[in-house]
C-alpha cells in the first residue's frame, strides 16, 4: 500500500519506507544491499552535502541531508535485520556522548569560551582512549589532506607541535627545499608529501581549514577554466596550439569576467 503523504512526513514513515523496500517483495537492489555494498554511496551522499553547503542553497542542501539521513537509515535496517544494533542503540550512543561530553551544560563543570568546550572536549576522549594512542580512532578514510590537519591537530592537543607559526613557515620552507633537490620518483614522491603535510600544519596554525580552501580554489579554477573554454570556443581557437602568454591573457580575462544575472 502507498504510504499517505502524512506518512511521509514523519520520521517513523521513512523507516517503514526503508523497511518495505528491504522486505520480501521488495525492492530487488535495495535488498541486496550490505554494509560493504553501501560504503561508496555514504562517501558520495556525504560528499554531495558538502557541495550543497558551499552552495548556500537551503533547498538543496535539505535534499543532500535527506539523501545521507537515508544512507544512514539504511545501514540501521541492515543492522536490526541482522541482529547486529537498532536504532535505539545509535540513538542512545549519541545522545550519552553528547551528555558525556557536555559536563559543562549537564553537569557542573564549567567552560564559558568555544575554545575551553573543545578543550575539554578532547581530554574527555583522552579519558575513553585510556591507553590508546592520542591519534587513535581518525579514520584512514578521510580526504588526505584532512587527515593530515587532523593527525596534527590530536598530535598538538597531546603536546607534540611547534610553539609558533614562525616555526610552521620555516618547516615548510625547509620542505620545499628538499623537494626541489629530490633527484629520483621516489624521492619527489616522499618529499611532495612531506611539504604537503607541512603547510597543513601551517593551515593550522592560520586557522584554515585546508581541506575546505583546496575545495574552493579547485572550484574556482573549474569556473575560470570553463569561461576560458567558452572564450576559446567562441575565437576558433584550439588552446594546445596557442602560446603560454596567449593562454595567460585568457585566463586573466576569465578571472575577471562575471556570469550574466
């Protein structure tokens, strides 16, 4: 039977949905489906919310959040029908970690800045890691550049950092030199991802998100690089024929032109 659009409207509905889809009679692919099978649609859906917040567009990006609220239900019909966790034990982990977490709002600890919250933050996953490396638990899935502020950004929090951004310029500096005299693949290799991991540490250090501003500048250079085809297109042009100070000139042009409204 098709559910009403009330139904639809409530978050018990969209789990019946699920379910349906997953039953005997059901969906053929959704059936099928396992953890495995689903990790690249988390990674895309995960993905497609990001693009819509960097579009600011609220209409889209409460359809990205639905399409990754969908993923993750998925996962949790996957799971009770396996006997592995329900819903109200994801539920329930997070609403005690939250409250674990917040001793300053649940308890009587006390943090009056953003910055004390994740201070205190972080010992409180300290005390839960025990013994466990201080980068334990950061997920080799992650983009790599995000990885590496990440694994800087525990490593500072246990001690281990420069005292200064002066110190951050000169390690990157240091880098690049190594990098301009690696002689071998190899080494050019090693050396590229050494000077990558130094100026994410310097990201750090100006307060940059550096996955985010990579993010942005390679969307900026798509915009630019597609009005730039679009001029070359429109002059006759083939841009493999056209000298380096020909291309520039383009390019320029193409930064500086807008979009029609």
């Amino acid at each position: 039977m098709r559910p009403t659009k009330r139904d639809l409207r409530t978050f018990s509905g969209l789990r019946k949905v699920i379910a349906t889809l997953r039953a005997p009679g059901g969906c053929p692919w959704d059936r099928v489906q396992t953890h495995e099978s689903l990790r690249p649609f988390l990674l895309e859906e995960a993905s497609e919310t990001l693009e819509a917040l960097d579009a600011g567009d609220p209409a889209e990006l409460c359809e990205e959040l639905g399409d990754l609220l969908l993923e993750v239900l998925l996962h949790v019909q996957i799971a009770e029908e396996g006997g592995e966790f329900a819903l109200a034990d994801v539920v329930y982990g997070v609403s005690d970690k939250l409250v674990r977490r917040h001793p300053h709002v649940f308890a009587d600890a006390t943090a009056e800045t953003p910055e004390a919250v994740v201070e205190q933050w972080e010992e409180l996953k300290q005390e839960e890691r025990g013994e466990r490396s201080a980068l334990s638990g950061i997920p080799a899935t992650l983009p790599a550049l995000a990885r590496a502020q990440a694994i800087q950004r525990r490593a500072s929090r246990a001690g281990f950092a420069w005292e200064n951004v002066g110190q951050a310029w000169e390690a990157l500096e240091q880098e690049l030199r190594e990098l301009r005299e690696a002689a071998t693949p190899d080494e050019q290799r090693d050396e590229l991802g050494d000077a990558l991991f130094a100026l994410a540490s310097l990201a750090r250090w100006l307060e940059v998100d550096a996955e985010d501003a990579l993010r942005g500048t390679s969307r900026g250079f798509q915009t630019r690089f597609q009005r730039l085809e679009d001029t070359v297109r429109e002059k006759g042009l083939d841009l493999t024929r056209m000298t380096t100070a020909e291309k520039l000139t383009l390019w320029e042009q193409a930064k500086g032109a807008r979009k029609a409204p």
